[in-house]
C-alpha cells in the first residue's frame, strides 16, 4: 500500500512516554500512516518503556483501527 515515511528524532531529544506520545504519533507517525493507508492497518510497538506509558496505550487504543498491545509482545509462538 506504501510507505508512510521514516521519522527521525534529533540527537539530544529523550524519547519518553510524552514525546512519544505528544511528537512521534500524534504529530509525525499516525497522521503519515492514514494518509497512505486509511484506517487498514495494523498498529504493533515493542515494548520500550515510552510505549508502554498509559497515555500512549490509551491514545493507540483511541485512534487506531487495531492495535497490539504491550501485553501481547513478543508475541508468544504456538508450537
């Protein structure tokens, strides 16, 4: 379907919950995805500590189609 780009923090920025939330996905990383692709994605984090905030679970549950929460990753491999 595309790219929706690659987002580039500068050096020095500490990427927190807020930045994360606030700069990369408000601002840069949601806005660049609907704009290629709609609402037909998929929205998967790791678990670093700045996606694992509440702010920034609660605004991925809210505005994306389908999201895979922390709880989920890594995802578990059935054998």
């Amino acid at each position: 379907m595309g790219v929706a780009g690659l987002f580039f923090v500068e050096p020095g920025v500490n990427v927190d919950g807020k930045y994360s939330h606030d700069v990369l996905l408000s601002q840069q990383m949601l806005p660049a995805i609907r704009h290629v692709v709609g609402d037909n994605y998929v929205f998967q984090q790791d678990s670093s500590p700045a996606h694992q905030t509440r702010d920034t679970i609660e605004l991925l549950q809210r505005e994306t189609a389908d999201f895979i929460s922390p709880e989920l990753w890594p995802p578990t491999i059935q054998t």
